[in-house]
C-alpha cells in the first residue's frame, strides 16, 4: 500500500460528520495536513490514535472553524512544521491540546493559531522549543477562558509580529 503524503481538504465543509476515527499508521510519509478538516463544524470527536505527524510541514487550517470539536486525540509532533496558521482557529469547544516534546526548527508562523478557542482554558507549549518561530500574530485573540499559559523555553528571538497576540482574552496566569 502506497503512503499517503498529503491529507488537504479530506473531509472539510463536511455538514453531517459528528465522529472521525481513523487507526491507521500508515502516515508516516504525511507532510500536507492542511484544511484536513476545515469548516466541518459539526465534527465533535476526532480520534487519530496512530497517526504519526513527524513529517507533515503544513498544518495550516487542519482544524479551522470546528466549532463543536470537544476532544481531539492526536499527539501532534511538529518538529518538520513550517506553519501552524490558523489551525484550530474558531474551534470554540476545544478545551485541551497536547503536544509531543519536540524541537521545532522548521517553524515560522502560528498566527491565528489559537485564535476563537472560546473555552480552551490551558496551553502548554513549555515542552516545545520554536526558536525560528517569527510570526505569532493574534494567536490567543478571543480565547475567552484560557486560564493557564505555559510558554517558557518555547519562544525565540526572532519574533517580529506579535500583534493582537492577546487581545480580547481573559488569560489569568502566564508563565
């Protein structure tokens, strides 16, 4: 069986789908992860239990605009990412997000990465290390009930646009 390298658009602007599942490790050539699921604002759970993101570099809009997504299981690797734009932009339900404990060489841009996660209340991205990342324009604007987060060791000196990075977001605790 060939090994997919590219997941875009797979099953976004799905109206009907609540559930995805899928078991298969057979992603380990996977480098294009963007709009996987972008607009499916119905999708509630999404299970990737397997799936190996090691090679994917985009995963710009992956999970854009899910706003009923409650529970996401994957543990995204993002060591050969080059952006993170938009990612889980508007996924309002989303209350949690782990990542694997990576370097992250490749990565440039997480603008809009978290932006309209109304009720994700923690961050961690202290195991994460981003010392090429430049671009974190508006990535926690609107995340109403973020309570809790932990950057340190993550961020670099080559941040050039941090603009709107918090604005219209209640973050209580900053470490």
């Amino acid at each position: 069986m060939p090994k997919l390298t590219t997941v875009k658009d797979m099953v976004s602007s799905n109206p009907e789908i609540e559930t995805f599942e899928w078991k298969d490790s057979n992603s380990t050539a996977l480098t294009d992860m963007s709009s996987m699921f972008n607009g499916d604002n119905k999708l509630k759970t999404i299970n990737l239990e397997n799936f190996n993101t090691s090679a994917v570099q985009n995963f710009g809009t992956t999970f854009n605009g899910n706003t009923s997504l409650e529970d996401l299981n994957l543990d995204i690797d993002l060591s050969a990412a080059t952006t993170t734009e938009n990612m889980f932009n508007g996924c309002q339900n989303l209350k949690q997000i782990s990542f694997v404990k990576k370097d992250a060489p490749y990565l440039t841009s997480m603008a809009y990465m978290f932006r309209q996660c109304k009720n994700l209340e923690e961050v961690d991205l202290s195991e994460l290390v981003g010392n090429n990342v430049s671009n974190i324009n508006s990535m926690f604007q609107e995340c109403d009930n973020l309570r809790e987060l932990k950057m340190d060791n993550f961020l670099g000196s080559k941040v050039t646009d941090a603009t709107s990075l918090f604005e219209k977001c209640k973050i209580s605790t900053q470490v």
